[in-house]
C-alpha cells in the first residue's frame, strides 16, 4: 500500500499554500507537519539544507524547492494539468510563477510580512518600519505595474487555471495577513485575477486551516489544526528554539 506524501511546512507560507493547492486540486492523500522553517530542528536540516519550506516526502523520495514540487507533481499525477499545454503558454507561466516567487516574495514576504509578523511575533525584535514603507510605496507598486501588463481582462492567465495563477495569489493571500490589499482601481487586473483565484474551494478549504492558526503562537498552532480537522502528522521536526535563515534570493 503506497504511504501518504508528506508535506513540511506552514500553512501561512505562499510556497506552501502553492504545493497544498496542486495537492488538493489533483485530490492526492497527504499529510502536512505545518512547522516555520524557524523552528526546525536538525532532521529537517537534514531534510532541507537550506532550511526552506515547503519539502516534499514521496515514501523515501525527497524534494525541495516549491516550483520543483509542483512540476514533479504535475509530471506524476497529470490530472488535472496545472501547466499549459501549449509551449509558449507553459514556458510563460513558469516564468510568472518564478516572478512571484521572487519579485513579489520580496517586497510582500520578506519586506511586509517578514517584518510586521515574523520579527515581531517569532523573534520579539521590533519591525523597521522604513523597509515596510519602503515595500508598500515603492517595490510592491512597481512590481504589480509589471503583473499588471501580463495578465488578461478577466479570466485565468491561460485559459484554465494554470501554476501561475495559484502562485500569483498565494503571495497576495499571505500579504493579507498582514492587511495588504491591491488598489483595484490602479491594478484592476491583478485584484480580480487574485480575488477569483482565492474564491476558488481549494483556497477556501486551506483558508479554514490557515485562519483558525492565524495570530496563535507557534506552541498553540498545531493544536489549533488538529481541532480544525487537518491531515496532520503524529510527530513534527518543529522542535527548536527559533532562529534565522537567509530568505530566497529575489
């Protein structure tokens, strides 16, 4: 009998939420240890040499990196396909799917919720409010003026919903958190291709689990998704005293 796929990593990571969503979407049976990275303990280094979420567990397969989880997924489980079938179609999504998992994991991650959030909540510093200012008036902007000229007037990027959709709002989903919005009278686009993609029920579901862990220290979280119903795993690699890492290059 094939074992679960394991998935560790955080629910409120967009990274995460990105591989949780191709999971749920192809209805793949897998459970989640929904540790931050901050928190993993030597196995998960072991797991994760760059200490990042989310990784993947196939029986003894292991895989890192979001974007290499999702094509490996994709490429096993084909149905439904979540990258183009058309060439050009597929080679641009995995380049606006890069695009967020970068130039919008910059400002909106590790600029905006990595310091109103992460600093304050997870390692008690306070949150230097001129890179926040700094992300909300100048990076934020000009990168959703870039997203803004690639997407359509309504509707999916390609047709159907594609990798690139997902990723594109999974960033904004997490920004929302900390109560960052698209004006959608200037980026019109961006905000209705987000806002569809997060009604979707997929979102939805993950959503619950995401919201009932939102503002609860990282002690309290596990047990909150238990409650929740999550598929979670008897034991986590969540044990140890926060500490740093170097974000994802942007």
């Amino acid at each position: 009998m094939p074992q679960r796929l394991r998935v560790i990593g955080n629910y409120i990571s967009p990274y995460v939420r990105k591989v949780l969503v191709c999971l749920e979407l192809k209805r793949l049976d897998y459970e989640i240890d929904p540790i931050a990275p901050f928190v993993g303990n030597d196995e998960f280094s072991r797991l994760s040499p760059l200490r990042r979420i989310p990784v993947l567990i196939d029986d003894r397969f292991v895989l890192n990196d979001s974007s290499v989880i999702c094509q490996y997924l994709d490429d096993r489980h084909p149905t439904p396909a979540l990258y183009p079938a058309d060439i050009a179609d597929r080679a641009q999504a995995r380049w606006l799917e890069e695009y967020a998992d970068t130039r919008l994991a910059s400002g909106l991650i590790w600029k905006l919720f990595y310091q109103q959030a992460i600093r304050r909540h997870i390692f008690g510093e306070s949150t230097d409010e001129a890179v926040v200012q700094q992300a909300r008036e100048v990076e934020i902007p000009a990168a959703l003026d870039y997203l803004e000229n690639q997407l359509p007037d309504d509707g999916f990027l390609f047709g159907p919903l594609s990798i690139a959709d997902i990723s594109i709002a999974s960033f904004f989903r997490t920004a929302s958190f900390v109560r960052y919005t698209i004006d959608a009278a200037r980026w019109p686009r961006s905000a209705a291709l987000v806002a569809q993609v997060q009604a979707l029920p997929v979102f939805q579901k993950l959503a619950r689990y995401e919201d009932c862990m939102l503002r609860l220290p990282l002690a309290e979280q596990r047990g909150a998704l238990v409650s929740a119903g999550a598929p979670l795993t008897s034991d986590t690699l969540g044990t140890s005293a926060p500490r740093h890492f170097l974000p994802r290059e942007s």
